[in-house]
C-alpha cells in the first residue's frame, strides 16, 4: 500500500498536496474535500492532475 502510494505521489512534492492525494487515494473524498477547501481558504495553491 506504501509502495502504491508512493508511486501515486511521486509527482507531487507539496505537503498539503500529499495529504489530498492521500486521502483520493484511500477512497476518502469528503476528508480530501476539506483539506481543499481550506487550502482555498488559506490561499495555498493545490496543483491539479492533468
């Protein structure tokens, strides 16, 4: 699961990036929207997959 992650994140360096991907990736949306959010809040720019 670690190594899946890993290669799931790889292109993504940014810690707050890390913890959206974390949460899509274990299929928990509504937690992954909250951190969106907030990183919309707070102006944290959150660079999306193509």
């Amino acid at each position: 699961m670690a190594k899946r992650f890993r290669m799931y994140t790889k292109i993504r360096t940014d810690t707050m990036e890390s913890k959206i991907a974390w949460q899509e990736f274990t299929g928990d949306y509504e937690a992954g929207a909250v951190l969106r959010e907030l990183c919309e809040a707070l102006g944290i720019p959150i660079r999306e997959d193509q």
